[in-house]
C-alpha cells in the first residue's frame, strides 16, 4: 500500500518527476545505510574511481528518528573506521560492570557473572546514543562526498520493464487531508540508481513491499519482533556509575510473556532505560508502555531515578527473529540491509554492529559490480559474503535463543543455559518460530483486564506527557499515514473480540475508541506517532498499515 498523497493521477497531472541519477542510492541514514554509503566511498577511493552515493533520510536530520539502548559492539566501526577514537566518535563510556537480575515483585535475584552466558557479557563495548553516533557517521560520509538528504521520505519503489528496481521516489508535499494537492503541492522527485540498498530499520515500509513482491520470504520462519521503549533520565550524580549495565527479566511481565528491561549509565550523569516486549504476546489487556511505567517503581530499581529528572521518550519496534527469519538478502536491482531484512541479535539485545557490517557488506557487492559494468542485476556477492562472516557465525550461534525465551521465563532460562553454555550455540539442532505476531492474539474474552496504576507524573508517566518530550510533530493537514484497508474491521473484529488492543500495544496515544452516537469507532490521532511500526505488526487482522508521511516528520530524538 502506498502513502495517500502518493496518487498517480498527481504524475498525469503535474508531471513529470524531476530525476537525479546516481550509482547507488541508500534509503535510509541509521547505522546500516551510512556504513553503506561510507564504504562504497572508501572502496572507490582505493581503486580510484568515481562512484556517486546518495542517501535519503525521512527524519528532519540523520539521528532525528534513531532509537536504540544502546550498548554498542565495537567489531564493526573498528573495520569502516581504524581511527575511530581519534576521529571523535561518540563512544565514549567503556561498559564497566554487568548486572543481571531476575525480578518478582517485591525481591531480585542476582546471576554471579559466571554463570551469565556470553551474550550477556559486554567487556569491550561501550554505552552510547545511537543517535548521535549516527551524527557522527552521517559527518563522515558526507566528507567523503556522500549525498544526504534528511527530510524526504522514500514513499514508492521505482521498477523498470523487466521488473527490476530502479529506485524510489520520494513523496508529494502540500497534498491535504483528503488528498487533494494544495496550493503548496509539490510532486515528488524519482531518484534513479544503478543500485538501491534498503535501509529502512525494523519493517521497513518499502522492504516489507519487496519481500513481498520478490517472495523473499518463502521457505523462512516468519519474523518476529519486539517492542522497545525507553526513556534518557539525568540521575543524581551519588546514584550514578559510569559503564553499569543492569538487565532484568521477569516482572511485571507474567512468566509466559517474553521480555526484559535495560538500564545503562552513560556520560554526564544520564541513564538509559527501558523494557522490551516480545509482540508474540497474547494478552490484549496487556500495555507494553504500562508495563514499562510499572517497572520503575520495582525497589531494585527506583533508587537510580529518584531525585532525578526525565529528559527524553520514543518506542522502535525491533526484528528478533534472528537467522531463521532473514528473507533473501537481494532482488534485481537492490538489498535488504540492516534491520530492514532484520539482522538485530536478539540474545545480545544488539544490532547496530551487525546492522553496519550488513551495511559495508552490501557496499562491497555493489562497487565490484559497478567496476563490473553491471546495473540492475541481483548482488549475490552480498549474501555469499555473509555467509563466510563473523555476523553469521554470531547470529547461527544466537539462533535458539528467541525460539527458547519465548516458551516461558523458567523453561526458556534453563534451556538457553544449556544452549549457551553447554553448547557454546553450536546445538545439533534449530528452533523454529511457527507463527507471525499478529497470529499471537488471543481474545478478550480469555483473559481479566490488567489494571494498571495511575502514573505518578514523577518516576511514572502517561503517553501524552511522553509523546510530547519526544518532539513529535507531523504537518496536521496531511493525509493520515496509518491506513486502514478496511474501516469497519476495528469495531466489528478489534474491539468486539480483542478489547481494542491498538488502545494499548501503541505507545503513542495514537489509538482510541471514542463514542459515536449508540455505537463506537477508532479514533487514529496520526500526530501523535512515533514511526514505532507496532501497529503495523501487532494488529490482528493486519488491517492497519504503516504507509510514508511527508518527510522530516514524526520524533525528533535528542541523545536518544
């Protein structure tokens, strides 16, 4: 499905598109994209040619729409970048000590470090904000003469006659709510390449398109994802300590519900927070944003933030799949990379390592086969390149992981124990998800609602106080870009037999069932969202879609 303001009578009558043409065009500036465009420059350089390098960006700057922990790897940027440290990146808090601690709701339970699987161990990584290493990467690439554009959203996969890609266009400006073009229309701009490499992070847009249309999917396990949300708090100083890192499972959470919380201590006094939950769940009565605000008030917990002071907010979905659910990497003309094919190692909660190798893995393909002469084929190079990669070697060892956690807290500890560290990953054998998330739901009528607590408004917060420290803001005349294919589905199904869980697994306040006369209806309140994709995964009929908004719209995350 394509944006509303994406009509092609508007082609008809206010084309034709300007065009710009390039070698190869990346869609999207988070780590995997810019790795991408930064390699690319690098390879030509040492073989002393010209390859032109554009990237789109649908946030208002590169960072603006990044959220991630993040505890990062430094495997991948010590390939694209030796220097990195004298360079000036952002990796700047080296983790100190790690914590993990299972939770009931009264008590934790601490795992002596010698019993912690390896995943779980981060000596030699650091504590960052994604976003401002993004910053730093989008600073690089443009030194080496990339093209990025920030504030043009990528909203239509360009095809030529035989079906290859050749591209994207970005969407139309000035188009209301109706979808009619205003007297600020503008049509959008085709931007043609050699190449395309997808980039867009966890259910991408145009990458779920693709793996459709190219049935990259067939014959894998369908992919499943979590949600993440988080908060950036200034803590008192007495509290604070440099390169801690804290997981936690187990409550709030019920046993049989995948998910765990982060807490990570970084420069400046600031903590990273927050919890992630597997959108596998079966509950509708469950709030994953809830469940997050309860988990603070836990006694192991709460110390760190009181006296403290909520800085930021923003939610992503994350791919959690793993191995089993990578589809086919490439198509004619194009890639998967990053977390738009879903390459996140979900044992070690991390992705933006593997998201860059992807990244720069993809970039090699794409300058032998320009060297080559070649256009629009597939890049099997890419691929054939991962398989032989420490990344693949990491993920097939992480395999067993998800497939295990998500059989229940007790079962699933005990089994990846043995997976872990009896096996060292290396099981005679792989797990296999079964069923999508969406698939997951079960009715209303099998469950009691949660109640939850009132927030607090002091270690506790709403959605509407956290959106807005989110520096979220879509142009309110714009076609709503979560659709749906069919209006009468969020009554009749959603909320006849789930309660109207879009109320509650969106972390956004976007969703509300509201009267109407004798009867209900859906209420979609678009300027609140934060492009977490949950909707788009969670919803039971799969009758809402995430469609493209004008570009530069949405969160604008500082440090996140």
């Amino acid at each position: 499905m394509t944006s509303p303001s994406q009509n092609p009578n508007f082609v008809e009558q206010f084309g034709p598109r300007e065009a710009m043409d390039y070698d190869v065009l990346i869609v999207g500036a988070g780590p995997a994209g810019l790795a991408a465009a930064i390699r690319i420059k690098q390879q030509a350089e040492s073989r002393g040619e010209e390859i032109s390098v554009c990237v789109l960006e649908k946030g208002s700057e590169p960072g603006a729409h990044i959220l991630s922990g993040a505890v990062m790897d430094p495997i991948a940027i010590n390939e694209l970048f030796p220097d990195w440290k004298e360079r000036g990146a952002p990796l700047n808090t080296p983790v100190s000590e790690d914590r993990f601690l299972f939770l009931t709701e009264k008590s934790a339970v601490g795992t002596p470090n010698w019993m912690l699987p390896g995943c779980f161990k981060n000596h030699g990584n650091y504590i960052i904000s994604l976003g401002n290493v993004v910053r730093w990467l989008a600073q690089q690439a443009e030194a080496l003469g990339v093209e990025i554009f920030p504030g043009f959203a990528a909203a239509e996969v360009l095809f030529d006659a035989q079906g290859a890609v050749t591209g994207v266009a970005t969407g139309n400006l000035g188009v209301d709510k109706s979808g009619e073009p205003t007297g600020e229309f503008q049509l959008g701009m085709e931007l043609r390449a050699k190449y395309t490499l997808f980039a867009e992070g966890a259910r991408g847009h145009l990458g779920r398109q693709l793996i459709s249309r190219f049935r990259l999917d067939a014959g894998r396990d369908p992919q499943t994802y979590g949600i993440g949300i988080k908060e950036l708090w200034e803590i008192d100083p007495a509290k604070h300590q440099p390169g801690l890192v804290i997981h936690t499972a187990g409550w709030p959470l019920d046993t049989e519900t995948y998910g765990g919380s982060f807490l990570y201590h970084l420069e400046n006094n600031q903590v990273a927070v927050g919890y992630v939950v597997g959108l596998s769940y079966q509950n509708p009565y469950l709030s994953p944003f809830e469940e997050f605000q309860r988990y603070k008030t836990h006694p192991s917990i709460r110390g760190f933030f009181e006296g403290g002071k909520r800085l930021s907010y923003g939610a992503r979905a994350i791919t959690a799949g793993g191995l089993q659910s990578l589809p086919k990497l490439v198509f004619p003309g194009g890639a998967l990379v990053g977390c738009d094919a879903g390459f996140l190692n979900a044992s070690r909660i991390k992705g933006s390592h593997s998201a860059m190798k992807t990244g720069m893995l993809a970039a090699d393909a794409a300058v032998e086969a320009i060297g080559a002469g070649r256009a629009q084929d597939e890049l099997a190079a890419y691929p054939a390149a991962f398989e032989q990669s420490w990344l693949h070697e990491e993920l097939h060892v992480a395999r067993n992981f998800k497939p295990w956690m998500s059989k229940g807290l007790y079962l699933g500890t005990l089994m990846v124990g043995i997976d872990q560290l009896v096996f060292r990953g290396k099981a005679p054998w792989t797990l296999h998800h079964r069923h999508a998330d969406h698939e997951c739901l079960r009715p209303a009528s099998e469950f009691q609602p949660i109640v939850y607590p009132k927030p607090d408004n002091v270690l506790t917060f709403d959605r509407l106080s956290s959106v807005f420290i989110s520096n979220t803001n879509h142009n309110e005349h714009q076609p709503a870009h979560l659709t749906l294919r069919d209006a009468g589905i969020p009554v009749n199904v959603n909320l006849a037999q789930y309660a109207g869980p879009e109320q509650r697994y969106c972390p956004a306040g976007v969703y509300e069932y509201v009267g109407d006369g004798d009867g209900q209806r859906l209420q979609i309140n678009a300027q609140n969202c934060v492009h977490c994709k949950t909707c788009d995964i969670k919803d039971p009929t799969q009758n809402i879609v995430w469609v493209t908004p004008e570009g530069g719209g949405g969160p604008n995350y500082p440090n996140m």
